[in-house]
C-alpha cells in the first residue's frame, strides 16, 4: 500500500511539471510574437518656404521648407521637399492675388504649406502688439489693435489690416487654430494670413486678472517744504480680463519717491499697485511729476494758455481745461499747475460772452497756508455777423438802380471815382451793429471788414485799380465771407 502511495505521489509531480512546462511555453510563444509594422501618423510643418511672394506662372521654389514626419511609433524625422519619398505639387499659380499651396503627400499623411500668387504685395509683416496673452477660462480671443502690414511691391507703402478684420475679408487665407481656453495652462495658437504662419503662445488662467487699470482724480502737483504726501481724492480704477471694473483706495504706501526737504522741480514720485492676480503677475507703476517750493518765496504767477481757451464766440461756455498756471518762485524755480487743479479757482462772475470784445478774466491761486495770488487774463469774445446791408448807395457818384436792382455809376472819361457817402451796415449775434465806409474801405487794401472785387476776374479792387482815363465799362462785387451783398458796374463813356 504504501509502495502504491509513493508512486502515486511521483505521478502527480510529474504530471505538475509537465503543466507547469506546458504555461511557460505558451509564454514564450507570446514574447515571441512579431512587432507591428511602423507607418507615418502625420506630416507637419517645421519651416516654411523662405519666398512666398510670386508673381503669376512663377515657379515656386522649395528652398527653406522643412517638414516634420511623425511615426506611429512615436519617431519622428525632418525631410526637406527634395525627399524622393514625397509626393509634391503646387496649385493655384496662375491665379493673381490668391493664396496657393504646396501640396505634400507621404504614405497617406497630407500637409500643405501657403504661398501668395500676386502682383501688389511682395512681404507681410505681422504687429501682434494688443494680441492679449492671458485668458480665463470660456474666454475668447482678443485681438486689440494687432494688425497686419502688407508691403506693396516696388514701394515701401503698405496696407493695413486689423486682425480683429482679418476673418472677414475675403482672399487672405485667414485662420486661427491651436486655440481654446477650457482648460488652464500654455498653450500656442496658430495664426495664418496670406503666405504667413505665426505662432504666439498664450496662458489660460482658472480665474479672472486684473488687465489694465487708471488713475481716478486730479493728483496733487505742488507741495510746500516739509508738507507730507496728499492722496487727496485719488482712486484706482481697475478692469479684469472679463471685463468687470472695480475701484481701489489710493493710500501713501502705495507711494515712493516723495520728498518735500528740499526745494525743487519736476521731482518724480511713483505709484505702485500690484493686484492680488494680474496678467503675468505683474505690478502697475505710475509716475508723477511734483514741485516742492518755498511758498513766502513766490515772486509771479503767470497764465499759461493752452492754443485757443482764450478765444471765444457769442454765446460759448467758458473751455479752459488744458491751460496752466506758471509760479516763479526766488532763485529761479517755478512750477506748473494744472488749471483744474483744486488750488486754482476760476472767478466765472468775470467770464461773459454775451457781447463781442475783449475782457478781463480773473484767476486765483490759492497757496497751501492760504495765501491768495490773483491773475488778470485777457480773453475775446468775437461776435459773428448774422447780416450785411449797404447804406446810402444813392450818394455814390453817377447812381442810378435798375428794375433788376443792379446799380450804375455813369462817368465822363476823367472823372473822379468815388462810393460817396456809401457804407455797409454790419449786425452781429450779440445785437450790436457796425458801419464801414465804402470809400474808406476801398482806400484801405488791408483789414478790410468789407470785400470788394473787380469783376469778372474777381480781383481784390483797390484805389490803384480803377482806371478813369479811357471809356470802358467794369463791375464791381460789394461782399462779405457770407456772400455778394450788390453788383455796381461803373461806365466810363467819352
């Protein structure tokens, strides 16, 4: 029984061994199996043809185009279009002012690489200035004042296309690719127009940043020694780059720069704001130009006019806005503040448009510890002409009005010419009125209020123009900027 027992037992390790031999070689067989083939996944460019400007039936050069062959095995190998392996043809030569293309085929897997068929431009330059780099996520593209420049041949002229256009105009070959802001992180967007790929890299960020921000409130320019730093009514406004808007408390650490020790102009002090989150993290300077002066020292403080806030018309709103006033200080120092500055105040009860002429305006400075200076401007007020009417015609020599109402002066060959008692009635918008002898004006050429022309060639007349000594028939046009007012014609007869 137990011989029996042992050599059950053999059998069984037997029998184990023979399975066990049996799974490692069904093992090895499967190590063994044969790899698969590798084929070509895809073609992409690498770089792009170094001319991509022809003219039509040119041939397209291949110099400079690179592409990228990427395997299914992960592999990748760059080939230039010279490689017999490539399949290559060009379309659209013929056609003027139309993007063509190299068409590359390699094992199934297609790329195609633009050129421009035409014969105004030449080169295209892209200016990615205002393309927004920082998105949040759901964001769209934001092409701000980017733009492109295409170079006209022959010339150094271009025209201008904003990229926020691009998409609509026909015949540009414009494309966006590469670009999505679901998920966070850097990416780089592809963008093409005409014979041009640009490749510009972007960040999406997971919340909104602060994009710009803008200061609110007139700083303080002008400071007494030893005074410390007025914030004043300062505020920062600031925008997101989803477009939200908020307000900011300007405080004095905020602040660096600032010294009132010392007199001096021009200093220079600056702003700081970095916001919790902003675009590439950065921090917002803003500078500011402050004088620092010795106020008992102030020897004049002048107006300094910006060009025409001192002219004015019947009926305008006082416009000053842009003008400064100039304080001198001993030793040479002056300062420049601001007319809307909150130490400068206008006396309105001075400024009066109502009448045409010439006034007085009153402007007052008010120093740090109060001291007053004042300043008398002048400012005009012109009153415009709303009508014209010639006076007294009859005393003109040798008068005589027509039904039509065109008037004649009869003369004897020589004769005195002269508009006798004549003169044109002026009214204005402010109600006034003014009166110009013809005479005078005529014998004044220069500053003429009223327009006087020797037809038909419509010659300024002057005293020196009339010719008295032959018989002759002439006209003259008595006028103003807002039309003719009479037609005199003088005749001379023998």
């Amino acid at each position: 029984m137990k011989e029996k027992n042992k050599k059950l037992i053999v059998l069984l390790l037997i029998t184990v061994i023979a399975v066990s031999s049996a799974v490692a070689m069904v093992v090895i067989f499967r190590s063994e199996d044969k790899p698969q083939p590798v084929s070509v996944s895809s073609l992409s460019v690498k770089s792009y043809l170094t001319k991509k400007y022809y003219l039509p039936n040119e041939q397209v050069l291949f110099d400079g185009c690179v592409l990228t062959v990427n395997y299914s095995d992960g592999k990748t190998e760059d080939v230039t279009l010279s490689d017999e392996r490539l399949s290559v043809r060009t379309t659209g030569t013929a056609v003027d002012e139309k993007v063509g293309f190299v068409k590359v085929t390699l094992d199934g897997a297609t790329v195609s690489v633009p050129y421009m068929v035409s014969t105004k431009y030449d080169q295209v330059t892209f200016d990615s200035e205002g393309l927004q780099t920082v998105y949040t996520v759901g964001n769209s593209v934001a092409w701000g004042a980017s733009k492109f420049d295409i170079k006209k041949r022959g010339s150094t002229s271009a025209t201008t296309v904003r990229a926020s256009a691009a998409a609509g105009k026909s015949g540009y070959n414009f494309s966006l690719e590469g670009f999505s802001t679901e998920i966070p992180g850097v990416y780089k967007m592809k963008i093409t127009f005409m014979a041009e790929v640009y490749e510009k890299e972007y960040k999406v960020v997971g919340h909104s940043f602060v994009k710009s921000v803008a200061l609110s409130g007139t700083p303080r320019t002008v400071y007494l020694m030893g005074e410390e730093l007025d914030v004043g009514n300062l505020k920062i406004m600031t925008e997101t780059s989803t477009g939200e808007t908020a307000e900011v408390e300007v405080t004095k650490d905020m602040f660096s720069g600032f010294d009132t020790s010392e007199v001096g102009e021009n200093k220079a002090m600056k702003l700081f704001y970095k916001p919790t989150l902003s675009e590439d993290d950065k921090a917002f300077e803003i500078t500011f130009n402050y004088t620092v002066y010795d106020e008992n020292r102030i020897e004049s403080v002048d107006f300094v006019a910006s060009a025409g806030e001192l002219n004015y018309y019947v009926g305008d709103k006082i416009k000053l806005s842009q003008s400064k006033l100039r304080v001198k200080f001993a030793g040479g120092v002056t300062a420049e503040i601001s007319i809307t500055d909150p130490s400068v105040k206008i006396d309105e009860s001075t400024f009066d448009t109502s009448k045409g002429g010439r006034y007085k305006l009153k402007i007052i400075y008010t120093t740090p510890n109060g001291t007053e200076f004042v300043n008398e401007t002048e400012y005009v007020v012109t009153a415009r002409v709303v009508k014209m009417e010639v006076k007294n015609a009859e005393s003109m020599k040798g008068f005589y009005r027509a039904a039509d109402g065109k008037v004649t002066l009869a003369y004897r060959a020589g004769d005195t010419f002269g508009f006798g008692d004549a003169y044109v009635l002026v009214t204005y918008d402010d109600g006034s009125e003014a009166q110009f002898n013809l005479q005078e004006q005529l014998e004044k050429e220069d500053d003429r209020m009223v327009i006087l022309l020797a037809m038909p060639d419509r010659k300024k007349l002057t005293a020196s123009d009339i010719d008295m000594t032959t018989q002759r028939e002439n006209e003259i046009y008595i006028g103003w900027a807002g039309g003719k007012l009479l037609e005199v014609v003088y005749v001379i007869t023998a």
